[in-house]
C-alpha cells in the first residue's frame, strides 16, 4: 500500500494533465518497484518499470484485419457507456457490473497489456448523492409525519447535470481505486474538456501524462469533467436529469486511441452491437464486421436509455478512430450472460458484437454462406427424389474422372503436413488419399444414390381423424447441417452425397491441414449441384471462423456433427449453444470372450478389431476375459497375437491380481488409446461383463464371442450400446459396411439417431393435416362430428 499513498496526491487530482517532473517520476518509480515486485515475481523491467512479459508488440498505424489478431494488441482502450456503468433507474451505480469490468481489465493489465477507460457514471453517482442530501436536509418531523407513501412522492427538485457531476467525480473514482486495489493495481484520474484537444500545449501535456502512467504500469481513467462543460440539450426521458451526452465519450475514446496510438477500442453499451436495422425490429440481424462505406445501408433507431449520442454517434467515432489505425468492436457490456467476459472475449478474437474492419474478404460471410445454405437446401429438398440422385451420380464420376487433379491436391497437403511435423503418424493415414479410396467413395456415393429415392416427403403414418380429415406424417430435411472434421477429406463428398440425398443444406468447417483437398473436392461438389441450380446448398468455410463461433450460431444452423478426436467432439459439445450435437466423444469398444468361444473365432475377430485400424472409433480397446479362460491354451494365443502385431498390453485391476509378472496397470478402465494398444481385464460371468461395459465404456460398439445362443442373445438386449455384435469384429460398426452407403458419423445419443447415421438420420418429419372447412368446436360434447382416429395405409414405397 506504500505506492498507493504516494501516489495519492496525483491520482486523486481531478484536473491532472501534465508531464510529472523528472523529480517525481523518480520518486514514484523508488515507491512503486517493491510493489510491483510482491504482486509478480516473473516480471521484467523496462524503463526501470517492472511489467509481465508478454509477446504483445506490434507496429502501429494499420488496424488489425480480422478478430484472431486482437488477441496481440497491447494498448487497449475499454469505454463504458452510461447504460453500463448506471443501474436501471439511472440513479447509482451497477456495482456488479463494474466489478466485473474492473476484474477483466484488471486481468489483461496483468498480462502486460496497457488498459486505459473512458468511462460515464459522474452524473448518476452525483445525482444518487445528491438526492439523498435533499432528502437528509428535510425535516426529519416532516418525514416521520408524512407517511410512507407521502415520503415516496416527495418533490425532488430538478437536478442539474453540472452539479451532480461535481458530487459524483470524487466518489466515481473512488469506486474505480478500491475496486482496482483488490487485483495490486494502481489507477490515476484524468478529466478532460474538449478545450484540452485544441489547445496544442494541452494536448502536448495530456499526451504526455498518459505515457508516464502507462509506463508506470497504472491503468488511467478518464473522464469528461461534466462539471464544468456547457448543458446539453435536456434529455426528455430522463427523469429530472440532463446526462451529458454518451457522444461526448464516445469521440473523447476514439481520439484518445487515436492520439495514443492504441491497437484496440472496445466500445461497451447496451446492446449487442450494430445491426443492419433497429434492435428489436423484426428482422434485425447483427452485423458481425462493419466495414467503411456499408453505413449507407444501415438504418440507425433511437439512442440508448442514457446518453444523447446513440449507435449513430458510435459507429462515427468508431470509423474515426480505424482511420487512424485503431481497431474497434462495439459489444453488450449490460447482458449479464456475457458481461462477466466481454472484454476478455474480444481480446481472444471470439466473436462477440461487431468488429470494425477496413479488409473486406473476398467471398461471403459465415453467416451468409449458412443462409445461402439454407436457401439451397429448401431447392435442393423440392427437388425429385431422381434429380438429388443424380445429382450424387454426377459426383461420383467427378471424383474419379477428376482422380488426378484431386490427388496432386492432395499430395501438397501431405507435404505441407510432414514438412511442418505436426500431424502424428494416424492423422497422416486419415489425411493420405489414394486411388482406392476414391474409388471407395465413388461406390458409396452411388450406393446412397440408389437408396435416397424415396427419403424425403415419404409418408410414414396415415390416420383419418373423421370424416374428410386425413392426416399423414412424413420425411422432411432438418435443415441446415453443421459439420467440422479433421484430417479427412475424404469426409466431404461422403457428408455431401447425404446431405444432398436428404435435402439439407450443409456447412463444411475442414482442418487447415487438407485445405487443398478439400478445395478441390467442394469445388466438385459445387459442379455435381449445378446441373439442377441448387450450387449454394453446400457451402465450405474458408475463412478464420473459431470453431467455438461457429457453434454459437443457433438462429442459422441446425445440427452439428463433429468428425474427429474425441477433443474435437468434447469441445464442440461444449461450445454449442442452443444447437444439437450428434456424435460420440469417445469410442470405448468392447469385446468379451466367453467361455464357450470357438478358438478359431477368437483371435480372428480380436486381431480385426484391434489392428486393423486401430485408431478408428470402433476399434477394440478393453479386451474382456472370462476367468475360466486364465492360463488356457486359448487365453495363451490371444497374448501371442497380440504380441505380434506388436499391441501394448495394459492389465485390468484384477487381471493384473491373477499375475505374478504383470503389464504395465492401466490408470484407468475407461481410456480410448487410439493406437496399438489395448487393456484386458477379467469378468466372472457375461453378466458382470455387461455391467463392466455398463460402468466403462462409451455406448459405441461391444462384441461378444461365443458359441452359446442362449448366452449371445443375453448380452444382446442387455448391453445398451448404440452397436452391439455376436461373433463379429467391432469394425463393423461403419455405415459403409451396413450398406448405408456412408455415414455422417456414429452416435451415441439416445435422441433421434443412434450408431452409424446415414440419410434416415438427417430427416425428421412434419405433419400434414388436409380438411374439408373443420373446427374443432364441432367435435365438442354436443357437436355434429366425432373422432374416428382410424389408421389408413401407407403409400407403396418405390421398388427401385
């Protein structure tokens, strides 16, 4: 608290705008050291100021072009708008709220960074004082003699904005040095006037005054001195109060980051940020990136619950201060969803409010290319059921008349990857493409061809509910799919065949290292869908979208399905907001062997689903032994197999009990190795290994291997796994192998689709009701129709 008293006397200053003396920066820098070294002992000096070292240094002059480089600037300007640093009704201060800000500023100045606020609030925290005085000077008889809801409706007489300024500066900043003294933080105060900014020397000194303080690691807080700038228009919907205009600090923080050379201004009001029509009407939607220029097509409401300067008065100061190389984002700092990480957000490069950019990208936004989606899936699905599938036909004569072109994109891809080391050697498999796997996915594409033709618009329920009132049940696209893979080009044309088959539109989000590959391969797809005019129903994410952004799309997408690491699955159903995820985040496979396994059967069926990919999702992963197996010929060749094909052997709790000499003991029973690698543990019966499988596994795939039917058909109904086997590899488990023609990827939900998902699991349905002039009235107690509810038969389905 020592460098808190010394400084004392400046920072509570209220007109501080000029450069300390040599004298007393030195002063300060003796005081201020051993403070700075009790908060941090991984810190640096410079300037003999000590700071955290953080690699933050960029050249100014240029605005950042997209939101994932914010997370490198250094110099950051936050300002608070009134409507988020006052309470509802306009008399006091949001404490919580503040707070919260002061917390995350507080944790970027920790980082390194140079947090500077232009914050609002004088005038409320003057008026919220004011108020109670007058009420305190009125005779205390008076009060108690009023009555409680006299006492309410006492006449407050008009407050003056200047006057409440005065009485609410000294406490404002008050407010800002307890708050910041709990994060080991100093913070000085800076009161401007517009006077300061045309006068040379002023601006010169104030300039001047800033550098010092950030030099010495203090966070500024600065302020229009209110009390002594010129009345503002009254403000008609306030009750009693002229606020100075929210404009004022809206152009005092874009020339402030302009004048300091900031690398970020973040603007917070009380709203998400700028639409392209009035929050609230019907069909506002948020601009994501505002660009110079597109404010011609953006139609500004009214301003905000305080202030004068509104959206309007924002959006100029914002363009103002990126012609001067500032980036800026105008977000919510009122919602009390995301005002506890707002400012930290931005700084990360999530996508919150609008982000002012002068780099236009070329091609159409995320949030374009999903409505674009949207639009061609609803063509797509009206098509006939012939046009998708030839559509799909079309596709798979492209992928192997075009297999060259597809092959040289992908051999860069490859190259790229080795070159920078990065992909281990499973993900290398998975990103290699090769003339038989194209030829693969030719034959899969055209087997969902041929079984899509009657997918969408069948009817799958019938009822006559009274007479000439039939109703029916049929397929219908969800809509629009979301979905994110890794290493696996492949997975586009198999993702796209069934969502075209199904009628959906489809968003693509592939991993950076088969960027070639799956170029091309969209381009392909986009060339199948142009022989009926449905180009736009697949559409594939090239640009810096975050993952996390992506899945906070929930008015535009309507089903995610990862393909990936079990990581990748965890993360997306993490990040999801308000949007379904189908998939499985860990593929923990099963196989048991019974005592009544044939021999023969055993070591085939296990050297499959371990070795034969082993870091598929449905490989084998926890080999369950029935004890009665221990130390029998049998148990001896499944450890030899094992041991030539090289597998790792991890023991169980009690398997490793039952041996002298043990494997390594696995620290958990409930691990997807991914790899040549696999646990064995011991079961007393089928019974404890269904509970076994119950307890550790995924609800992916499971085996058992017997030749006892009564014991199989047991472990059947009674595992509850998305795919369950007897005396068959867990690599089955593949919509390819169940003749689904491919899959989106197998679930281990238990709404809607589960195990491998092929184009049944990419519709849902609708109702149609067809009547004849019907109300409902008329089946009432005493009307003149009753309910049939009868069930009428189905369409014949096509044979072909």
């Amino acid at each position: 608290m020592l460098c808190r008293a010394a400084l004392s006397p400046l920072v509570r200053s209220p007109g501080w705008c000029f450069v300390s003396p040599p004298h007393v920066t030195a002063a300060i820098s003796r005081l201020y050291l051993p403070c700075q070294r009790l908060r941090n002992e991984s810190i640096r000096c410079w300037s003999n100021i000590p700071f955290i070292t953080v690699p933050l240094s960029r050249a100014h002059g240029k605005s950042f072009a997209h939101r994932s480089e914010l997370k490198h600037a250094k110099r950051i300007v936050v300002k608070l708008g009134s409507a988020v640093v006052t309470r509802g009704d306009e008399c006091g201060l949001a404490l919580g709220r503040l707070a919260s800000i002061v917390e995350q500023v507080s944790m970027l100045q920790n980082q390194g960074r140079e947090m500077m606020i232009v914050t609002s609030g004088a005038v409320a925290f003057g008026k919220q004082r004011l108020r109670h005085e007058i009420l305190l000077s009125q005779s205390v008889r008076q009060a108690l003699h009023s009555g409680q809801s006299q006492l309410k409706d006492m006449a407050i007489p008009v407050l003056e904005a200047r006057a409440c300024a005065a009485a609410g500066q000294s406490g404002l900043m008050a407010l800002y040095e307890a708050m910041f003294t709990q994060y080991s933080i100093c913070a000085a105060q800076i009161l401007v006037t517009n006077l300061d900014f045309h006068d040379e020397q002023k601006r010169r000194n104030l300039n001047g005054t800033l550098h010092e303080l950030l030099r010495m690691n203090i966070v500024p807080i600065i302020n229009t001195n209110d009390a002594v700038v010129p009345p503002p228009e009254p403000n008609s919907d306030l009750q009693g109060v002229n606020v100075i205009s929210v404009k004022d600090n809206d152009s005092l923080a874009a020339r402030l980051a302009v004048e300091m050379k900031t690398d970020l201004l973040i603007v917070l009001s009380d709203v998400e940020g700028l639409f392209d029509s009035p929050p609230g009407s019907d069909d506002a939607k948020l601009i994501d990136i505002f660009y110079p220029g597109d404010q011609q097509s953006v139609t500004f409401g009214t301003k905000s619950r305080v202030g004068m300067g509104g959206m309007e008065a924002k959006v100029k100061a914002a363009l103002w201060a990126l012609q001067g190389g500032t980036s800026v984002v105008i977000a919510n700092g009122t919602h009390p969803k995301i005002s506890g990480h707002v400012i930290t957000d931005i700084v990360e490069g999530k996508k919150v409010g609008t982000f002012f950019s002068e780099v236009k990208p070329a091609g159409p936004t995320v949030e374009q290319q999903a409505e674009m989606a949207r639009a061609g899936g609803r063509t797509l699905a009206a098509l006939q059921p012939e046009q998708r599938a030839e559509i799909i036909y079309r596709l798979a004569d492209l992928l192997t008349d075009q297999r060259e072109e597809i092959l040289l994109a992908n051999k860069k891809d490859l190259e790229e990857a080795e070159n920078k080391g990065r992909l281990a050697l499973p993900l290398l498999k998975r990103l290699s493409l090769s003339t038989s796997k194209l030829n693969s996915l030719a034959i899969g594409l055209r087997q969902i061809a041929a079984s899509s033709q009657d997918s969408v618009g069948r009817v799958i329920r019938r009822t006559r509910i009274a007479k000439d009132l039939d109703l029916e049940q049929v397929t219908v696209p969800i809509g629009v799919l979301l979905v994110i893979f890794e290493s696996r080009p492949d997975c586009l044309p198999q993702v796209s065949a069934l969502a075209i088959a199904s009628g959906n539109g489809l968003l693509l989000k592939g991993g950076k290292e088969a960027a070639h590959s799956n170029q091309i391969l969209h381009h392909l797809t986009q060339e199948a869908l142009s022989i009926h005019g449905v180009r736009d129903a697949v559409q594939l994410v090239n640009t810096r979208e975050e993952v996390e952004d992506l899945c906070r799309l929930d008015k535009l997408i309507d089903l995610i399905i990862p393909r990936g690491s079990s990581q990748l699955v965890r993360n997306i159903q993490k990040a999801a907001k308000g949007i379904p995820v189908m998939g499985h985040s860990e593929g923990i496979c099963h196989v048991y062997v019974d005592t009544d396994a044939s021999v023969e059967k055993v070591t085939r069926i296990i050297r499959d689903s371990k070795c034969e990919y082993p870091a598929a999702c449905n490989a084998l992963e926890t080999l369950l032994i029935h004890r009665d197996l221990l130390r029998t010929p049998l148990f001896d060749q499944i450890i030899d197999m094992l041991r030539v094909e090289q597998v790792k052997i991890h023991a169980g709790p009690k398997f490793a009990s039952y041996l002298t000499f043990s494997p390594s003991e696995v620290k958990s029973l409930r691990i997807e190795y991914g790899d040549l690698e696999c646990c064995i543990e011991v079961v007393d019966s089928v019974q404890e290994a269904v509970e076994h499988i119950h307890k550790y596994g995924s609800s992916h795939t499971d085996v058992i291997i017997t030749e006892n039917e009564k014991t199989a058909e047991f472990f059947l109904q009674h595992v509850d796994s998305a795919c369950v086997f007897w005396n068959a590899s867990t690599r089955f488990s593949d919509g390819y192998r169940f003749g689904l023609g491919a899959e989106v990827g197998i679930s281990t939900s238990r709404i809607h689709a589960r195990g491998p998902v092929g184009i049944e699991g990419l519709l849902t349905t609708k109702w149609l009701l067809r009547g004849d002039n019907h109300v409902v009235s008329e089946f009432s107690e005493h009307g003149s129709m009753k309910y049939l509810h009868e069930s009428l038969p189905l369409p014949q389905r096509n044979a072909n």
